[in-house]
C-alpha cells in the first residue's frame, strides 16, 4: 500500500474511532440525525463498489503495510471501550473483509505460482523430451552410419574375394592352357618324329629294294652274257621268245 493510501485510512479510523462528544452522541443515536456512522443513515453491510475498492487496495498492499496497522490497531486499542456496538461490528466487519481478501490474494498467489510451477514443469518435461528426441535421432543416425559402414566393409570384402577367386580361376586356366599347350606341343614333336622316322624307313625300304633290284639286274646281265648263246630262230629275241626282257620287268616291278 502507497504512503498516500496508508495516511487517508489512518485518518478515516481517527475520525471513527473518535470519542463522541455528548452533543453528538445523541446525534449519533438519535433516528433524525445524518451520521453516516448511524445504522439508519448507513447500510449494514458494504456496497460492492466500497468492497472492490478496498479489496483492490488489498491487493496492493504489502505485509508491511498490514504489520504497521496491527502495530497502530494494538496503540489504538484503549480506545474500544469509548466504540458503540455498531462501530464495533463494522470494525469486526472490515477485519473480516480484509481477512478474506487477504486469503483470496494468498489463494490467488498459490494458484500462480501452481501455475507457475506446472509450467515449470512442463517446459522441463519437453525440454528432457527434446534432448532425449536428440539424442535418439544422433543415436539412429550414428546407427546408420555403423550399418552403412558395414555393408561398404562386406561388399568390398565380398568383392575382393570375387575378384581373388576369379584371379585364381584365371591363373589355374592359364597354368592349365599351357599344361595342354606344353602337352599338344609334345605331341605334336612326337608325331612329326615318328612321321620323319617312318619316311626314313620308307626311304631306306626303298634304297634296300632299289640295291636288291640293281644287284639282281646286274647278276642276270653277267650271267645272261655268260651264258652260251643259242641259234636264232625268231624275231631277234633268243630262241623266238621274249623271257628275259619280261623277267628284267618283273624283277624292277615286284622289288
């Protein structure tokens, strides 16, 4: 509550609790007169524009403040026994007021800071399900990274393996290609030397038989000059036959 504020209640209660003079005393109780303290003159409750004035100006006020009026209130208090009745239940009233008004601004102020507080909490809530959101994508990603790490690592690994086998299928088919080229390359010497062996025998069996066929040729021609030669009866061929020309013929056929 502001000092301006403090000093006009402070001034309202002076004027109420005031101990009436014996003139206006009987003003006061007598049912003509126009003090506003007067039950006729004055309504028995507060008004509602009186009431949201004073709970407003509850609300602005501060511990302080209400100290320092318990503090005055306790100072003024030998003045009670001089307060009608009436002033006595209207001060009751207002203490009762302010009392409620005070609980209403205390409720209000715990239903704040409740709110407050789960708005607090909320935030802290999305704040803990945003990092653990964080963390679970990083840990996915870093996941999929592994995976895709892995699967470069197999399909590389597989593919070495490939490329080795088909090297070695390769290396095996070229030691095999030369092994059958070595081995047909053999055969092939081998058949050109036994071709070359067998026209050297050829060529000899020939020169044999040419040899033969040439030393009988020769042992017929000096035994055919040796021998005694008989009288011409034919056709210039001895004894009118023709033996020994056909027998050299046979002799250089069949030999």
């Amino acid at each position: 509550m502001s000092s301006g504020a403090r000093t006009h209640g402070r001034r309202r209660r002076a004027v109420r609790l005031i101990p009436p003079s014996s003139a206006s005393s009987e003003e006061l109780l007598s049912p003509s007169g126009s003090s506003p303290l007067s039950p006729a003159s004055r309504p028995s409750s507060p008004s509602g524009e009186e009431e949201e004035e004073r709970a407003a100006a509850c609300r602005r006020g501060d511990r302080k403040a209400d100290d320092s009026d318990i503090a005055e209130g306790k100072k003024e208090s030998p003045l009670k026994d001089n307060l009608s009745p009436w002033e006595e239940w209207f001060i009751g009233k207002e203490k009762e007021l302010r009392a409620r008004l005070q609980a209403r601004a205390a409720e209000e102020m715990n239903i704040q800071l409740e709110k407050m507080k789960q708005k607090e909490e909320r935030e802290r809530r999305k704040r803990i399900a945003e990092e653990k959101h964080k963390e679970w994508v990083q840990k996915k990603r870093e996941e999929e990274r592994r995976e895709k790490e892995r699967k470069l690592s197999k399909e590389m690994a597989e593919k070495a393996t490939r490329d080795l086998e088909k090297m070695q299928l390769q290396e095996k088919a070229e030691v095999k290609y030369k092994e059958w080229l070595k081995k047909k390359r053999a055969e092939e010497a081998e058949r050109r030397k036994k071709e070359k062996e067998k026209e050297r025998e050829r060529e000899a069996e020939l020169q044999e038989k040419k040899t033969r066929s040439e030393k009988i040729f020769k042992e017929w021609l000096h035994n055919a000059r040796n021998k005694p030669r008989p009288v011409l009866n034919g056709y210039g061929f001895p004894c009118g036959k023709t033996t020994g020309l056909y027998f050299y013929m046979y002799v250089m056929t069949y030999l």
